[in-house]
C-alpha cells in the first residue's frame, strides 16, 4: 500500500503520514513553527538565530514542487490535537549514476514530544517509504554527539565517519558532523 495514501497510527499519542501538497497554509504554519521550535531548541539544521516563522515558512515554501512532482518525500507526525509535532525528508532526486540513493534531511521534532518515539517512528517510516521508492542506499549526516547521532546508531545507521567544524549551531558556535549510510 502506498505510504501517501496511509495515515499510520504510530501510537497513541501520533500518527504519521506523507504530505504530497504543501500548498495549505496550514500545513506551512505547522512546519514553520515545529523548525523555528528546532532551531530555538539549539538544533543545527542549516538555520542561525534569531529565526522567525516567515523564514521558516519561506523554507517549506520553497521544498513545494519538489514534494508536489515527487522528487522529495516529506513525512509529518501529528499528535492527538492534529499538531505537526514531527518530520523527516527522502530527497529522491539525485544525479543519473546514483538512481538508487536517497538523502535524509530535515529530521524535526518539536521538544514538547521528544522521547516518545516520534523520531524513531519518522526514521523507520522515511526507510519504508525510501525503500517503496526503490531506493537501497540512504545517507545523512548530523551533529557528532547529539540526540540523533544516538537515535541513528539504535536504528542500525553505520557511520562513515566524522568531520570536525563542519556547520554552526544557531548560536555560531561550531560543530561536527556525523554521516551515516543505511543499506535498505
């Protein structure tokens, strides 16, 4: 069954499923408020402070056709009140020699629902649909030492290995990174 056809019921508290529009407003607001919760969390993902919601929602804007002709995949997890409390990309287009790759960016959830498996439900969902896409290798990268680099290596992510100063936290202040692959 198509992943953007299904809503899955993860827990009690969230469901997941896949946006294929980003053209209702509300879905926008959802997203730029989770990010700005990230980056004002301390999350490192391509943002600096001060950030405010027209930026973020500017950001999700921009991903639109890209999700819209398919070349992304987006999940959302929303939790009892319908609140976008989560969410994880698949970017799908890559070059002509790398038709069987992946990219997963953009793993979000907002601090009010972390430690209640949102992220890991995100992850294994985003490997599922990566894999309905017949995609067999997925990379990312995150901070070295935080939250995710911990939840990857649960969820039997490899990593390749560390670079030192590669980004800025919202604060400016540096930090590295961790890549990880996963064979599908």
């Amino acid at each position: 069954m198509p992943l953007d056809n299904v809503s899955r019921t993860m827990s009690p508290n969230f469901t997941i499923s896949r946006a294929t529009n980003l053209e209702q407003a509300e879905v926008i607001a959802g997203l730029g408020r989770l990010l700005v919760d990230c980056v004002e969390g301390g999350a490192s993902v391509s943002f600096m402070l001060p950030i405010d919601q027209a930026h973020a929602e500017a950001f999700w804007r921009k991903l639109a056709p890209d999700v819209a002709s398919g070349k992304r995949i987006l999940l959302l997890a929303r939790d009892e009140q319908n609140r976008i409390v989560g969410t994880v990309q698949a970017v799908l287009d890559q070059p002509e020699n790398q038709p069987h790759r992946a990219d997963i960016a953009k793993l979000l959830v907002h601090r009010s629902a972390r430690k209640a498996g949102v992220g890991a439900a995100l992850v294994q969902e985003i490997e599922r649909a990566s894999a309905q896409a017949q995609k067999t290798l997925l990379v990312l990268d995150t901070v070295t030492g935080g939250d995710a680099e911990r939840l990857y290596k649960r969820l039997d992510w490899q990593i390749c290995g560390e670079i030192p100063g590669y980004a800025l936290m919202p604060d400016g202040a540096l930090c590295g990174t961790t890549v990880f692959y996963k064979n599908l």
